[in-house]
C-alpha cells in the first residue's frame, strides 16, 4: 500500500511538472521546424531569417529566434547550393538553411501554383495586379515569375475541381521551374469537399513530390492560404483552420526540404482588401506577393542613406507596380488615404534630420506622416506634400524630422481629408533617410531624376543604372554625375526648358550613356535665340546609341573633357554649333552610318549648314580619333561637316579614317578653315572617296610646323574637290607627295608651300613655295593621292 501511495505520488508530480511546464516547449520537443530555403542570384548577398516557422504536436506554427552559424560570402560568386546550420535560442533546436544561388545570366523560373487566389479573381486589372506579377515587379528582371492559378481548384484528388487535372498544372511541371509555391486549400474547405479531408497530407506530398522530381529538382514552397473572413462560395474559415496543420503536416512528411510560407498570418488584419471575403483584391494581392518575397529572400537588410522603394518591409494600401515601358524600376501604386508604407532596421545614427521622398501626388492637401515603430506609435515628422499634377510625373519632398537615433521601423502614413479610400492620392518612389542638402541628391531611378528636377534640384548622382520613360527637362544649371552608372534615355531624351529664359550650364560626367532616340540623348530644338539651349561639359563618358548631344543653337558650346568614347549607330555623335576638346582630353569618336543624311548619316561630328561661326577646337595635348561608318551613301560619311573652323592646338591630336570625304563643309558665309598649330597631328585618311580627303564648299588649310601631317587617299587620284576656292598652305618641314604610282619624291625643308585656287575642275590651283624644285617638279594635284611631312 504504501509503495502504491509513492507511486501515485510521483505519477501526481510528473503530471504536475507536465502542466506547468509551457506547452509551446513541449510541443517544439515533438513538433519540427522546416527548412529555410533562400533563394538568390550570382552576386546578390542575401541574409537568413532571424525568426523561423516553428511547428507543435498539431502542427500549428509559431515564431524562434534562431542563431546561425557564418556565412561564407564566397557562396554568392557563383551557383550552388548551400546548407547553413542554425539552433533556436530557446529549446536549442537544431534548424536547416539552405541558400541556394541560381545565375543571373538568365531569369530564375517560378512557378505559382494555385487557384483563384493566385489566378487574381477580385483583382483589379488581374493581369498586372494578381500576386504573382506583383512578386515578380519586387523580385526584378532576374526572375520570370508564371502564373499558373486556377479558379475554383482543389488540392485533394477527391475534391470537386482538383488541380492536378487543369491545363495549368501540366503547364507547370513543362516548365521545369526552378521555384515552385504552392497555395491551394482554400476551395478544399467546402463542406462537399472537407468531407474526403482524411486524404488532404497524403494528396499534398504527391504533389510536393511531384514537382521535386522534375529534372531541375525546384525549391519548394507551401503557402498557408489567407484568412476567410466570412463563409462565401461555401468556404468557411472553421474549415479552414483545421486545413492549416494538415499543410504543415504535409511539408513534414514531404521528406524533402519544403518551406512554410505564412500568409493566413500575414492577412489577419486585411479584411478592407478582400471584397467577397475570400478573394483579395490588389492591394490584398500586394500584401501576399510581398509576404512571400520576404519568405523567399531572406532577412530584410539594415537600411540607412538613399534606398529604393523595392527596399519596403510592409505595406497597407500599395501596390507592387513597374512602368511598361524599358524602365522597369520598381514604384508602389495605388496609395489611398490612411494606406501605409513601412521600411524595416533603418538605421537612424546618420540622420541629419531630414528625409527626402520620391512621390507622385495627384491632389493637393496630401499629407504624410512620418511614425516610428508602428502605423501610430510615435510621430517624427510630417509633411504636406507638393502637388505633381498626376500620378506620372514625380517631385521630391524633404521631410523634416525630429532627432531620433538607433535603428527601428519607420512608417508613412498618407492621408487626404475627405478622400475616398478607392481614390489614389499618391505613388512613392524611394526615400532617403540621411538627406544632406549640401551633398549630390542621390538618383535611383528615372522617377527619381524627373522628381529631382521638378524639385528645382541641380547637383545630381546615381546610385543605380536607370532608364529613361519619358522626356525630362532642366531648368537650371546642372551637374549630374553619373557615378559609373548607365543613363539609358532610350526612345527618350534629357531637354533644356527653354522658358526659363537663359542659357543653361550642364555638366554631365563620369558614367554611361545610351540611347536610341534620333533627336539624340540629350536635346535641345534648333535655335538662333542666345537664350536657348544649353552650354554642355561632357567628362569621362561612354556613349553607345543613336545620337548624343543635339543641341545646335547659336553660340552654345559643347565642351568634352577627360576620356570619352562615343559611339553612334545610325546618327552622329553629336549634332552641335560648337564643340571644344578640352586641354589633354581625349574623344573617340565612331558611327556605324545608315545613310547620307547628316544628322542621321555616318558623319561623326555634325555642325549644320548654317553660316554662323561653328568652330571645332582641340586644345593644346588633347586627342582626337574620329571614325565614320561605311553604311551610308554617298557624302555622308565624314569625320567632320558643316563646320567654320577647325584648330588644332599646339601639341594637340587630330586622327581621321574612313571611306568618304573626312572634312566637309557647305553654306558657311565665306571659306571654313583648319588651322594646326605647331607641334600637333593631323592626320586624315580615306579609302573610297572618289575626291579625296576633303569635300568642301571652301576650305583653306593652314598647318604651322605641324609635328606630323598626313592627307592621304591612297586608292584616289584627287585631293579636293571644293565648290569655292580653296586653298592649303604649309610651313615648316619637309614635304612629300605621293603619287597615283605610289612612288614618292622628297624635298628638302621647305618655308611655305601653298596651293591656291583650287576647285573643281581645275584641280592643281596655284603653287606657290621658294622651292625651285618642289615648284618645277609638283604637277597637277590630282596626280597625287598623300601629302606629307612624314617620310
């Protein structure tokens, strides 16, 4: 008896310590904890969760701190596979990470398995707005994201629609996706269907399996369906609710790494974005897109500076939404009063107490607020932000705050009084938490450059390749530096506001350029009227495109400094009244041609025909390489046309090649010259042109002492043709003249030689030098096809 009472005891204590202890440990203890799968491209550093999904006994989820150990950076230089190993803090649980990193030489294939919830029923325009468009506008062009829902499907085999018998699942497993995120179980809550519910796990891991034994062997997701708010169609959420751990259950015995993806969690509050109860509409699409990206991509990185709007945490109200056009720069859309945007670990220590926001407002009296930590915590800055017109075109507004350090979340708040909640009151951008009015306004993206110069701002810097959706225009003087970035105009162009009322200064430097707009990247209208245009300084740029700098009005300058390569394709480099190589610069300068028109020709530098002053001038030590393109026809392959002046500073460097006429000028009031300054090159080359090195209406050549000189057309028999009197005149050195033979005769230094009167026709002109010989022996010029100071 008194062994029975000890025993009883003790079953009493173990029964009590049961009690007492949290259930949630007890059942980590007999639950699992699925692997976190990441998922990234080459070069992309992602981070893993600080929290996991972890499952009890019934398989209901909660949330671990879990601990991981290093990372290897290495792993994200190129594909592979990477198992990371973790503990939870409490309980000590081992957890698995596996980061798997798929090349960005082509997009990473995802596969959206679902059924109305992931086709887009209740969604707004579905095609750009359901869930998975939306994750594919957050994740970027690395990824190709197939929707592959279908209404009404079920998971079980049983059910009254299953999916595995649509044209969408066949289409899936041809796909061969490299990620695959499953989300069905909504319909399976019918009463009809949760009858056969017993087969539900088992009906799950075939699928599960199903798409893991395709050859590409994808990353596995299953997603927990949003919550039902009310019984609609007959789904119910009670049904649902004992749904939930069978998918859980479903990923256990799956036996392969399989994901959780929570989105019953993630839309307990967004009842106001599904109309029927069920469905969600796009804001509510938005919200589910966003949940799984953050599933799938990792820990959301600390934030501090200027970040784009791809870098938000949350959101309550906006959509993930991109251009149409090349620019394909995330912005979220469809903002109404009272949405919110959050932006998770911003770092606040380098705060200077302003905020800088991109954003597109429709209507006056929107307002922001700035709040810390949740939607209505605390306040820390708010502003009234400028009104833009419409949701196309784009402002900065700098925000003050009050003085805040350490890293939380940070919250804006949009509101419009009296505004319905279907109205769209603004577009956000990007935002910079660390704005310095005394530093570069950082560019993002297109928007953001358009919003920068509708904000009046002059002093520019990119943070990011962009690609231009529309034509922007200055209105000030402007530096923008392009940081080693691309600024793709594309069918676009970068234009002057010519009601200003004054020249510009532009100051472009340090980047790319691109673009295919026959107008060229950056315009400005033909213009007599000092007041318009710009004067442009060009530093350290590569260009490849159609046209760069069109900016042909009366007395602007276009300058070009350090290293530069431009290349055309079917235009010139530039189109311009003046152009200045700076001292010690250099310009490459090539056009691929199309055809014989000047501005859209195979003329790498093009002036016009007007008869104003249009000088081309390389200072003393600059170089310059200009070659035509072979595609066009007839004259309208030159190195240089329309110009009054070209010199050559002291020092400086003029090459020229190609098969037409190098030098052309027409309609200037009297002849152009080219004058080259002691020790400087010029050397011009052609190789089809049936007159040689030069086509002009009037030139008249000046080398002084060049250091070398060469005019050579070595397979023609004529130096010039000119429509007005000509003329070349030499001092200094030793001339040789080649002929037609390709024999060549050497004279001694000579002091001048000058050929006058030359015109079509009467080719020779008239010789004048103190040279006896070089005047008994020099016959008609078209008998000579190189004239040179070089033997």
């Amino acid at each position: 008896m008194k062994k029975i009472q000890i025993y009883s005891w003790m079953t009493c204590l173990i029964i009590a310590i049961f009690v007492i202890l949290p259930l949630s440990t007890k059942a980590a203890e007999n639950g699992f904890i699925p692997t976190v799968n990441i998922v990234t491209t080459t070069g992309n550093v992602v981070d893993l969760p600080s929290e996991v999904d972890q499952a009890d006994r019934a398989y209901k989820l909660t949330k671990a701190k879990v601990r991981w150990d290093a990372v290897d950076p290495a792993i994200f230089n190129g594909v592979g596979e990477h198992v990371i190993h973790g503990t939870t803090e409490n309980g000590q649980r081992a957890v698995k990470g596996v980061i798997h990193v798929f090349a960005n030489t082509k997009p990473v294939n995802v596969a959206a398995i679902g059924d109305s919830i992931t086709y887009g029923m209740n969604v707004e325009n579905w095609a750009y707005n359901a869930y998975p468009k939306q994750l594919n506008n957050r994740l970027g062009t690395n990824y190709n994201v197939t929707n592959y829902g279908n209404s009404g499907k079920t998971l079980l085999e049983s059910g009254n629609d299953p999916y595995i018998r649509t044209t969408q699942y066949t289409q899936s497993l041809a796909s061969n996706p490299n990620v695959v995120i499953i989300q069905l179980g909504t319909n399976d809550s019918k009463p009809a269907n949760f009858a056969k519910i017993d087969s539900f796990v088992g009906d799950y891991v075939k699928l599960i399996n199903k798409y893991q034994t395709l050859a590409m062997k994808p990353v596995v997701y299953v997603a927990l369906p949003p919550v039902v708010f009310n019984t609609a169609y007959t789904i119910n959420q009670a049904n649902m609710d004992k749904i939930l751990p069978k998918i859980v259950e479903a990923a256990e015995k799956a036996n392969v790494d399989v994901s959780i993806i929570d989105n019953q969690t993630a839309t307990v509050g967004a009842k106001e974005f599904v109309p029927d109860n069920v469905h969600p509409n796009g804001k509510g699409a938005a919200i589910l897109a966003n949940n799984v990206y953050h599933t799938i991509t990792g820990e959301q990185p600390e934030l501090s500076g200027k970040v784009a709007a791809n870098a938000y945490n949350t959101s309550y109200g906006a959509i993930n939404a991109i251009p149409t056009t090349a620019d394909k720069t995330l912005f979220l859309s469809n903002i109404s009063t009272q949405n919110w945007v959050s932006y998770k670990n911003v770092n606040f220590d380098k705060s200077l107490g302003n905020l800088q926001m991109s954003a597109a407002v429709p209507y006056n009296a929107t307002t922001v607020e700035v709040r810390l930590d949740s939607p209505t915590s605390t306040k820390i800055g708010t502003k009234a932000l400028k009104q833009t017109g419409n949701v196309n075109t784009w402002a900065l507004n700098t925000i003050p705050t009050t003085d805040v350090t350490g890293t939380h979340d940070v919250y804006f708040v949009f509101s419009r009084p009296s505004t319905a909640a279907s109205v769209e009151v603004a577009r956000l951008g990007s935002i910079d938490f660390s704005y310095d009015a005394t530093k570069p306004t950082e560019i993002m993206s297109a928007q953001d450059l358009e919003a920068a110069l509708a904000s009046g701002l002059t002093n520019l810097k990119l943070m990011n390749n962009i690609t231009f959706t529309k034509n922007l225009q200055l209105s000030d003087d402007t530096k923008l530096n392009l940081n080693g970035f691309t600024m793709d105009t594309a069918n676009y162009y970068l234009s002057k506001n010519d009601t200003v009322g004054k020249r510009i200064q532009f100051d472009i430097f340090g980047g790319n350029v691109a673009g295919k707009n026959a107008y060229g990247s950056i315009y400005s209208a033909t213009s007599e009227n000092s007041n318009y245009g710009m004067n442009i300084n060009a530093k350290d740029i590569t260009f490849n495109g159609t046209l760069f700098i069109r900016n042909n009005v009366l007395n602007a300058i276009v300058t070009f400094d350090g290293h530069n390569v431009i290349k055309s394709t079917t235009g010139s480099n530039v189109y311009v009244r003046n152009m200045t190589i700076k001292a010690g610069a250099y310009y490459y300068g090539s056009t691929e041609g199309g055809g014989s028109s000047n501005e859209s020709g195979s003329t790498v530098i093009t002036m016009g025909i007007g008869n104003t002053d249009k000088n081309f001038i390389v200072e003393p030590q600059a170089k310059v390489e200009l070659y035509p393109g072979s595609k066009g026809t007839g004259y309208g392959q030159n190195a240089i046309y329309g110009f009054s002046k070209i010199n050559i500073a002291d020092g400086a460097s003029f090459t020229a090649s190609g098969a037409r006429p190098m030098i052309r000028t027409e309609y200037t009031a009297k002849n152009a010259r080219v004058e080259v300054a002691p020790n400087a090159v010029f050397d011009v080359r052609t190789t089809e042109a049936a007159e040689g090195f030069s086509f002009s209406y009037g030139i008249d050549y000046v080398f002084n002492h060049a250091m070398y000189l060469n005019l050579e057309s070595p397979t023609k028999t004529s130096f010039m043709y000119a429509h007005r009197n000509s003329s070349i005149s030499i001092y200094g050195g030793k001339i040789s003249v080649w002929t037609a033979a390709n024999s060549t005769q050497n004279w001694d230094s000579v002091d001048v030689f000058q050929l006058n009167n030359i015109l079509s026709g009467k080719n020779m002109g008239t010789l004048t030098t103190n040279s006896a010989e070089l005047k008994n022996t020099f016959g008609s010029l078209a008998n000579y096809v190189r004239l040179t100071n070089q033997n």
